[in-house]
C-alpha cells in the first residue's frame, strides 16, 4: 500500500489538494494504517489481542481497496 499512498500523496500535491481538509485528513488515516501495519508485521506480539491485528488487516484490506480512488480523485485539479 505504501507506493499507493506515495503516489497518492505526489498527485495530490501537484494539483493542489492539500488546501482540501477532508483529502489531507483521509491520507493521514492511511499513513497511520501503514505504519501501524509496518509496526505489527515487525514485532506482532506487540498486539495484545489477536483480534486488535485483525482489526488492522480488516482496515488495511479497505484502504487498499479505497486507494483508486483517492487516487482518482486527486489527479484532477482541485478547486476550491
């Protein structure tokens, strides 16, 4: 997921969407996510409950999904 959300985070910068709230906000999340995953993956027993890393791949597996589109939506200019 990670290229995904660099790309996504190039595309949004060059047309100017960083001045849009929700879109910044919703990069975060992914942010977040991965680096929750990438934290999980190198020591899962950080994870007290199977059930929180299940939370995670459940969240990482939408946001996977979701990236196209935000994609999408940040190739085209923003306006305001």
């Amino acid at each position: 997921m990670e290229p995904l959300y660099n790309q996504a985070v190039l595309v949004a910068k060059e047309n100017s969407w960083e001045a849009d709230e929700t879109t910044i906000q919703e990069l975060n999340i992914v942010y977040l996510l991965i680096d929750a995953a990438r934290y999980g993956v190198a020591d899962p027993s950080e994870y007290r409950e199977t059930e929180d890393m299940v939370t995670v791949v459940k969240q990482y597996q939408v946001i996977l999904e979701t990236m196209p589109y935000i994609i999408d939506k940040v190739s085209k200019p923003y306006v305001n």
